[in-house]
C-alpha cells in the first residue's frame, strides 16, 4: 500500500528538550511537507521540500529543522527554540512542488510539552 | 502569507438538505485552489484542485466552482449524508498552499 507514514502519533516531551517527528512516503513523490495546525487556524506551513537534499523554510520555521537526505524521508526536529511546540504536526508529499499537484497527508502526529 | 478565508466556520445541516460554503482569496498572482476534506481521526483527503477561472469539478455528491477574478470558491454538498461530516478546507496557491482555517460540516440524521 503506497502511502505516508508518520510516527509517534503522540508525543510528549518535557521542555527544554528536542524532540524528531518522523515522516516516510513510498509514493515515490519529490516534495515533502510539514505543517503545523494549532486550533482554529488553518494549517501552517513549517518547512518544504522540493528535492532530495535541499528544502526551504516556510512560514514558521522558527524553531524547526529538518533534514531530507532520502526522498522518501523528510524528519522534522522540535527543538528547545520553539516557544510554544505543543500543536498538531502533518507531513505531506506531493509529485512535485507545483500549485496544481494535490498534496497526500499522513495521519498526523500531536505532540504536547509538559 | 496568502490570507485564505472560509465561512462559517462550522454548520450543521440535517441529512438530505444541501449545503454550500465559501473559500475567499486574494486574486492576485493566482495558481491554483485546492480543496479538502478532513474526517475525524483521519488525514486530509483531496477533493478538487481547480486552476481555470469558471472551473467547476464535481465528484459524486460534492461539487465546486472557482471565480479567480473575484477571489472565491464555492464548495456544495447535495443531499448531505453523515458521512459528510468532515472539516473541509481550501488552500491556495503556487508551491507553497496557504490554508484557510476550514468549515466543519456536521450532518444530523
């Protein structure tokens, strides 16, 4: 089954801590995503890949890092910067990093600070 | 950041009416409008990606049409069913998709 995988799908973590979401696709696909969701907002859009060993930081990276040195794995670290980490964290893929590509979600990962 | 709007928030519908709600967007530099729907305890499905000014995409019950010129897409739903009930959200537009906040549909039986 082709598809996105993303894992733990909870999270806890004590502050001051970093902490790494993973994410995996065998959807062969070139772009990767993540966003955050916090409630009452719309997704957010943390960091994007377009490409094996290259990505971009979105509209709130602050805080994030990730890596993409396999295309089928885009893993996002929480770091100790982020002030306010506990929210909702989706990955997606998508064929490629046009407008027009529908993207493919995973199930999400929640991770709070305690 | 592309400011994304949808309306209502929420709303209930009883099954068998039909429904509509908005997606409004900034008109400039448009590429593309995506929908999705969002059921409970599940990950965002795709619905339509629709880039054509007076683009209307249908599947199944579900329907949606596109204005780039004034900034807004409908999405329908026809004789609502519980299965319906989802959070349904728009995004916009090149490679990076802003997304609007979403309206939680809830049918009743």
């Amino acid at each position: 089954d082709g598809g996105i995988t993303q894992s733990p799908k909870y999270l806890f973590r004590k502050e001051g801590q970093n902490v790494t979401l993973s994410c995996e696709q065998n959807l062969n696909h070139d772009a990767m995503y993540w966003y955050r969701q916090d409630p009452g907002q719309g997704l957010r859009l943390i960091y994007y890949s377009q490409i094996v060993n290259d990505f971009q930081k979105g509209d709130i990276a602050e805080g994030y890092s990730v890596s993409r040195e396999k295309k089928e794995s885009f893993p996002l670290t929480v770091t100790s910067a982020q002030k306010n980490p506990t929210a909702f964290y989706l990955c997606a893929s998508s064929i490629e990093s046009r407008s027009y590509n529908e993207q493919f979600f995973g199930p999400g990962t929640r991770l709070t600070v305690l | 950041i592309l400011n994304v709007e949808q309306s209502p928030q929420s709303l209930h519908v009883q099954e068998g009416d039909s429904t509509n709600f908005t997606c409004s967007f900034p008109s400039s530099n448009f590429y593309a409008l995506h929908w999705y729907r969002w059921e409970t305890a599940k990950s965002p499905e795709a619905l339509f990606v629709m880039t054509l000014n007076g683009d209307e995409k249908k599947k199944g019950r579900i329907s949606a049409t596109l204005n780039t010129k004034e900034g807004y897409s409908y999405l329908y739903i026809k004789g609502s069913q519980p299965e319906d009930s989802a959070t349904y959200l728009c995004a916009t537009n090149d490679y990076k998709l802003s997304f609007g906040a979403g309206t939680t549909v809830t049918v009743r039986a």
